[in-house]
C-alpha cells in the first residue's frame, strides 16, 4: 500500500510541478520518506534516516515525511527533526502538489475523503498495476494502529476501479493487484452516492477487463471469508491461487483478546475450504507471537494451525506494543526472552514445512509471468499460486508468460527452465 501511495505522489509531482525520479539523495531537489508504523523498529530508524539524508542533501533541498508514522507524530517530527519541511499523513497523500510549497506544513487529517481522487499515472512496474479499492480500516483489531493512522474505512467506487484497471491493460500490464486494508469488507461503506458492490462482484467486474490477466489482492480478512468469496476465487481463471489470510494467533482466546472476530475452528474451517477447492492454492499468513497473555498452551494452538494449514509463507514477528492501541495498555505481558525462544521455534517448525513443499515443487510445470531482470543473467516471475522462479533469460521475457519447469528448489527463490 505504502508502494502505491508513493506512486501516486510521484504522479502528483510529475504531472503538476514538474519532478523526476533520482536515486541519488545529493542531486535532489526534494527527498521523500514514505513510512510504516506497523512495528516500532522502522519508526526508530526514521530519525536516524532524517539525520543521514538532511547531511546528504544539497542547499535548499526540501525534506518531507509522508505515510502512517507521519499520520501517528504530526508535527512532532518536525520538532524533533527541524529541518524537515513537511509532514504528509498517510490518507492524505493526495496533497502533496500544495504541502510542497507550505514551510512546515503539517498535514494529517485522518477523516479526509480521498476515495473519489483520480490520480495522476506513474507505475513502478511496467507488468503489474496496484489499485487502491478502499482506504482505512474499520476494525479495531487490539494491537493494530492502522485505524489511528488511516481512518475509517471507505470503500472506492468500483467504476473508478475498473476504469483503472482498463488503464493498466491499455498501457501493457497483464496484472493488477487490488488494495485495501481489509479487501474483502469492500463496499461496506461509500463517501456517496454508488452503487453497493461487494468484494466478489468487484473482483468479477475487473476481471471482465480485457487484456488483465491475473488478478491478485491483499489483505483479506479471515473473518469476511464467506463461501460466495471462497468460491468466486476457486472458479474465477483471471484470479491467482494465492491467498493471504491473516492468522495473527491460533489459539481462540488469544484472537479475542485481539478483537479479530474470528475463532481458530473458524480459520480452519475456511483454510479447509479453500485447499479443497483450491488444491494448487497457496496460503501465506501474518503471526504474532507473544501477545499479551499468550500461555505456552495458546502457542501451542498457533504451531497447530500451522501443522494442519501447512502455510507456504509466514510472516511471523515477535509482539510490540503500539502507541494508540488498547494492546499496549494490557499488564499481562510475555517476558521478551519467552517470545524471542517462540518467535524461533515457531520459524524453525516453518523451515522444516517449506522444505517439504519446496520438495514437492521438483520437475513440475508452472505457467511464471516474467517480471524482473536479475543482475546475475537470470529473469524472475512469479506463478499464478505466487512461486518465485527465476530461470536464466534476458528482457526477451519481460512481460510475458512462460511455461516452466522447476529444476532446484530452496525456501525462498525456486530455479527452472522454459519448455514452452
Ligand atoms: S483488520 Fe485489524 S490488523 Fe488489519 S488494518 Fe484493520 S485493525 Fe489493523
């Protein structure tokens, strides 16, 4: 989201005031730092970052801080960083054609509309196109501060969605990738006056765009998984096999102490579903480990979930307290060293998962989208289920599909020959 968010700045910059892309701090006229408050380490490493570029930039070079951390400090960053110009909040990104030219303008207005603002075009990548579908998130989920720094939920209209996907179909992209907090709550709420659409009907509608050939999203929620989803996604050919699904915690206790409004027999039951519906499906998911209260037997309900899920990629972190969050007002937290031991444990029991699944990936076919040249005379895609394969070629395959056989496998990149 944070890509996408940037992109549209760069657009705003490009199309209004003139500005082109430098990766050489030095040379800039203006340096961006578009951030994430999700955890608590990247918003430390934002002042030393500030510290690095404001040495490194050239006279009269303007510094700005965009996204949720900017959204979450306001002008305290500017306080504690004086030489910044701007603060630019993370719902409020379409501004940035006027923060530019307003000294320490502070921008963060969490209930501002941008659900209706058609964006200048700027794609990072010439194959796939991020379009947001909704901006903020209704859900107050315990440890989570994206509804502090988003705001509330507010769905686009799916006309405005299609019209972007169209765009990127016209421009050559075979992909797009549907974004929002909680993708599949979409329609839940509009600014106007539009016609209601769910998350199902709108991924139907975009996949009525000619040319777009795979359709990705993230992040579903686990809780608004409903079989008219489920099955759309298991007959749907445009939608690619490959499912985030959230997890946060296996044990049901711990869930509701998180407010995620779902229960661990729930999670499997949809996870069930989706592998019997889905048999190629691939399933990543996002675990905390060390919530407040969390027993050795809650964890132990996590790495079962895990055992009967068999995830294909974790995203697995230790607890840490957010600011705003109702989490980081609960007493009955997990000694640190308890959590690292089980945030260790836990990514151990993942390695050995991946390896036999990895293992299982030896001599079969994939049809991989090509997407990126790698230095080292290899290009790398990705198949419909998300494997990342990199196989050797050049530019040729940018942008096209391949059939390909797996001829190495590791836990994170698999190799692999063209054969057709
Ligand atoms: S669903 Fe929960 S975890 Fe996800 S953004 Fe919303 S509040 Fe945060």
């Amino acid at each position: 989201m944070n890509v996408r968010d940037s992109e549209h700045m760069i657009a705003e910059l490009n199309a209004q005031e003139g500005y082109e892309l430098t990766d050489n701090p030095r040379e800039a006229d203006l340096i961006m730092i578009n951030t994430c408050s999700v955890r608590e380490k990247p918003v430390h490493k934002l002042f030393s970052e500030l510290g690095g570029f404001n040495k490194l930039k050239k006279e009269g070079a303007k510094i700005g801080v965009c996204g949720c951390t900017a959204s979450h400090l306001g002008k305290e960053i500017i306080k504690r960083a004086p030489y910044v110009n701007f603060v630019l909040g993370a719902r409020n990104v379409s501004k940035i054609g006027e923060v530019i030219h307003r000294d320490k303008a502070v921008e963060i207005d969490i209930d501002y509309d941008e659900s209706q603002f058609a964006f200048k075009d700027f794609r990072t990548s010439a194959y796939k196109a991020y379009i947001n579908i909704s901006i903020g998130c209704d859900k107050q989920c315990t440890f989570c501060i994206v509804p502090k720094t988003r705001g509330d939920e507010i769905s686009i209209p799916a006309d405005l969605i299609v019209a972007e996907a169209l765009k990127a179909a016209e421009s050559g992209a075979k992909e797009v990738f549907l974004l929002g907090q909680n993708v599949n709550n979409y329609g839940r709420r509009f600014s106007g006056d539009h016609e209601k659409v769910n998350f199902t009907e709108l991924l139907r509608r975009v996949s009525t765009v000619e040319g777009i050939e795979r359709i990705r999203f993230t992040s579903p929620h686990p809780l608004h998984m409903d079989d008219e989803f489920i099955e759309e996604f298991a007959r749907n050919p445009k939608i690619c096999k490959s499912m985030h699904m959230p997890l946060q915690s296996g044990s049901s206790e711990i869930l509701k102490a998180m407010k995620r409004g779902y229960s661990k027999e729930w999670f499997l039951n949809r996870a069930a579903k989706l592998r019997a519906m889905v048999p190629d499906v691939s399933i990543s998911t996002d675990i905390i480990v060390a919530f407040p209260g969390e027993s050795e037997e809650d964890f132990a309900d996590t790495l079962d979930v895990m055992r009967q899920v068999r995830f294909e990629q974790i995203f697995s972190f230790k607890y840490s307290p957010r600011p705003l969050t109702e989490a980081e007002k609960m007493t009955n937290t997990v000694d640190s060293e308890i959590g690292s031991e089980r945030l260790s444990r836990l990514q151990a029991y993942q390695d050995t998962i991946l390896d036999e699944i990895t293992a299982g990936y030896l001599g079969r076919e994939f049809d991989v989208y090509f997407e990126e040249l790698r230095s080292d005379g290899y290009v790398a895609g990705r198949t419909d289920n998300n494997i990342v394969i990199k196989v050797k070629g050049s530019e040729e395959w940018l942008g096209k599909i391949a059939r390909v056989r797996i001829t190495e496998v590791s836990r994170l990149v698999q190799y692999g020959e063209i054969v057709a």
